[in-house]
C-alpha cells in the first residue's frame, strides 16, 4: 500500500495549494480544479491543528515531526484518515504534502482485530446461545461497530428471527419484522444474503431505497452502512444472517468484507460443530440410558430363570440368590473387576438351570441317593450348558456354569479339569456353592451350619478348592462378619423347623 502513488500537492507558505497530482481524484475524489487555490488545511477535520503543526516545522525543522496522522475529508465530506509528511522544498517558501490513506488498512485491521477475537470465543464454546451472545460482544468491542446481530430463520413461516445482538440495539431489533417471504421487508440487506448465500452491503442507510422499511431506526441509533453476511448452519432452506452495522457510510470495502466472511464462515463452523456435539451427547446418553433399560431387562430375566428352578425345588428356595451374594463378596475381597464380578454373578445365579433336566422327585428326596439318581443330578452342569450354548453373553457364562463341580485335584465332574484349566470364576462359583449348601437344610439332611462349612473348604484348601478363594471366603464370615442371614437379598424361605425326618449328615450331597 505504501508503495503505491501517493496523493501529492505543492502548498504556498499561506497553505494555499499551488499544484497536486491526479492521485487525490483517485484516492479522495477531488480534481485539479477542486484543489488548486484552495486552502490546504482546510481539507482537514481539525483543520487548526494541521495550522500549528504547520507553524511548529517551519520554526523548527529539525525538532518537529515532518509526518503525522491526520483526518482528511474527501471530496464527498467523509473522513479519511491520512498519514501526512511535509517535505519543504529547498530554495523557497513552499513544501510538499504527501497524503497516504490508511482507511483501508485500518479496515483490515479492524477486521483481522475482530476476527482473531471471535476465533477465541470460538475455541473456548461449549453452547451455542452463549457462543452468538459472546461473538456478537467481541465484534463490537473489538472492531469499534457500531451494532451487531444474529438471526435464525424460522423453516415454517419464513420470519428471520434475531437470537443474539450486541451494542447500539435499544429495541432496534423490536422493528425488523423480516418475513423473506414479504416483497418488501424480505429483500433488505439480511434478506437478499440470505437469498442469494452471499454477504449483501448496504454503504448509505440514508438513501439505499432497500432499507427504506428500517431506515427511521437505523438512523436514531447512528446506523450509517451495514453488511448482512449469511451463516449455513441451519438444515432448513436459508439458514442464519450475521448483520453488523457501522457509524460512518461507505465504511466496508472489499478486504474488510472479505475478512468478515471468512470470520461468518468459522463462526458457522462452530456452531455445526456445537450441534455436533450436542447430537452425539445426547446419542451418548440416550445409548447409556438403553443399555441400563436392557440390563434391568437382562437382570430380571437371568432372575426370572433362576427363580423358574426354586418353583421345582422349595427345599433349595433362594439357593441360587445365596451363592450369587457369597461368590460376589469372594470376587469383590480379591478385587476381580466389576464386570467379571457381574458376569460370575449372573452365572451363579443361573449355575443350577440344568436341574431342569432332573425328575422333581431325586430334587426333593429326603432320604440317601441311589447311584443312578446321583448320576442322573451330576449331569445338571452339562445340562445347564446345553440349555445356555446359543445365547451370546458377554462373559463365559456357560463355561463357569459347566466348571463349577470341577475340582483342582482333577476329581470333579464333567470333564475332570485341574489346576490353571479351570475358570477362576468357576473356581469362586465352587467355595460358594459348597458353603451355602452345608450351611442350609436339605431334603436329606439338617443344615450343618458355617462352621462346619468353613472347615470342609478349610481342610481342602489347594486340594480341591483354590486356596486364595478359600482364604477371601472365611475372611468375609470370621473377619467382617457377614452372614447369610444379613445379605442385602429378598427375605429368604427357611425350611420348617421340625427336621427331625431327615437323614442326619454323614453325607453331604454337594449338588
């Protein structure tokens, strides 16, 4: 810019221009005629101080800057600001003034000022009412606006709708009423922007014949020139305008409107990236929220199934609910993560289904098993497994289900497992199934109490029971406490209290 053909003129020692070049017609609108024999300071908005600055470098060369900043009226009475430089020629009385016009470069730095401003408020958005409302400030506080606003149009009735504003409003926005679908008020600045998808300028309020509907308005806060810049965010067939007015005419030329719409164009950005969000929050919840109402579902059903086994077996009523409590507790004591905690809870809980398979009459039995009865119930975790095989659990259900009479010594049934072959879960499903099931009553025996069901695993311990499950086992009765009795589960059905027909316990059908 500076580089360019500057305005030049030849001033007397009385001011009065002798001589300018044909830049002014370019850059101010005056012609040789309108300049020669006039007085130069009179050009000027403050036309004294150019006097004394004058009168200060003639006495002074050396002391006195020979530039200085200046506001220049054009040939249309509209300020300009200038840079000057006074240069006298040697030899004479007169000096030469170079004018450089720095509207244009204040303009981009206007812009550039408000755009990097609005960027920051663009990094820092999380809602998009609070983004508009803080672009809105930054374009008035930052680019020295006069008035900003933006508007959402409205798909049903096509009325453009202002949402946020910033500045000289003072109920401004009560009288746009804009309606695209009206011939008058439709096809304003904001209107024809968001028609055609491209910025719309308006540079003289006062005479544009487009703004006749708003200029009364307009005129009382100080409105001069607008620029309407329509935003595409909205998944209607117009959008969102952003519409930013100024207080002097003619104030938005081609870099500046360039510069505001790129700074539209990531304001839109935002805001789709806002809504983005906000769709994927909210799929996010909504997902959230289906997958807690299809694990109550799950957990009711997985309830329903054991429950389904105790209408067969009353003597073994919440037996399935007792294991799943004493196995959760096992897990929890040695820190298993919560959702192999759930999944060896669901299993406990489903452990007995193949029981299903059995004659009711071997469940409830009070007397001694024969062989083939016992056979006939050894095959309830095979049974339980084919019954689960086709439905696809998140967890080894069917697995712990068809281990958990294994044993770590190998004497355990189906498959005879040791060791490290044997599922953990299973292996915790085993010690809860083995106390619970001496520590209750039972068709052929009396309950044989905890004590007697903590020794049992005790003396086992790393023969056919895990020893670090054991020892989690006896920690949760001896050390905290707990009891069956205290488990945060329904009440649960005792059996009657005369007992005396069954079988007192040499045997302990673990089954």
């Amino acid at each position: 810019l500076f580089l360019k053909i500057q305005a030049l003129c030849i001033i007397e020692e009385d001011m009065t221009i002798k001589q300018v070049n044909k830049e002014w017609k370019k850059s101010f609108g005056y012609t040789k005629e309108n300049l020669i024999g006039t007085r130069w300071s009179d050009l000027f908005y403050d036309s004294h101080e150019i006097i004394e600055h004058h009168s200060l470098r003639r006495m002074n060369l050396s002391g006195t800057s020979k530039s200085f900043k200046a506001r220049l009226n054009d040939n249309t009475e509209k300020s300009r600001d200038c840079l000057v430089t006074l240069d006298f020629i040697p030899g004479s009385n007169q000096f030469v003034a170079n004018h450089i016009d720095l509207s244009e470069i204040n303009r981009i730095s206007r812009a550039l000022k408000t755009m990097s401003s609005v960027n920051t408020a663009l990094l820092r958005a999380d809602n998009e009412q609070v983004l508009l409302n803080n672009v809105c400030k930054k374009i008035i506080d930052t680019g020295n606006y006069r008035m900003a606003w933006v508007g959402y149009v409205n798909k049903d009735n096509k009325m453009v709708n202002p949402i946020a504003y910033a500045g000289a409003e003072k109920g401004y926005l009560n009288s746009l009423k804009i309606s695209l679908e009206d011939p008058q008020r439709g096809n304003g600045p904001a209107g024809i922007a968001l028609k055609t998808g491209i910025p719309f300028i308006c540079h003289n309020i006062e005479i544009d014949p487009l703004f006749s509907p708003w200029r009364k308005e307009a005129l009382k806060r100080g409105f001069k020139s607008c620029i309407s810049i329509p935003l595409h965010t909205i998944s209607n067939d117009y959008g969102g305008v952003l519409t930013i007015y100024s207080e002097e005419t003619s104030s938005f030329d081609i870099n500046e409107v360039q510069l505001l719409s790129e700074m539209a164009s990531e304001l839109a950005y935002g805001i789709r990236a806002i809504r983005t969000r906000n769709e994927r929050d909210i799929a996010i919840k909504n997902m959230k929220l289906n997958l807690i109402k299809m694990h109550n579902v799950f957990q009711q059903t997985v309830n329903s199934l054991s429950t389904s086994l105790e209408t067969r077996d009353p003597y073994t009523s919440g037996h399935q609910k007792r294991v799943a409590w004493l196995a959760a507790e096992i897990a929890t004591d040695m820190k298993l993560p919560f959702s192999q905690i759930e999944g060896l809870t669901v299993a406990s809980l489903l452990h007995d289904i193949g029981k299903i398979n059995v004659p009711n009459e071997i469940l409830c039995k009070p007397g001694k098993l024969s062989e083939i009865e016992f056979a006939l119930i050894k095959e309830h975790s095979q049974a339980g497994f084919n019954i689960l095989k086709d439905i696809e659990f998140p967890w080894p259900i069917k697995e712990i289900i068809l281990q958990h009479h294994e044993r770590i010594d190998g004497s355990g049934y189906p498959q005879g497992l040791t060791g490290d072959n044997i599922l953990l879960e299973a292996k915790i499903l085993a010690v809860a199934d083995v106390v619970e099931t001496m520590s209750s009553h039972r068709p052929y025996r009396v309950a044989l109490g905890i004590d007697q069901a903590l020794e049992e695993i005790s003396i086992n311990k790393g023969i056919l029971y895990d020893s670090e499950v054991v020892a989690s086992c006896i920690k949760i009765f001896k050390e905290k406490g707990l009891t069956f009795e205290s488990m945060s589960l329904e009440n649960l059905k005792m059996l009657p209290e005369d007992t005396s027909k069954y079988t007192k316990g040499e045997e302990i059908y673990d089954i």
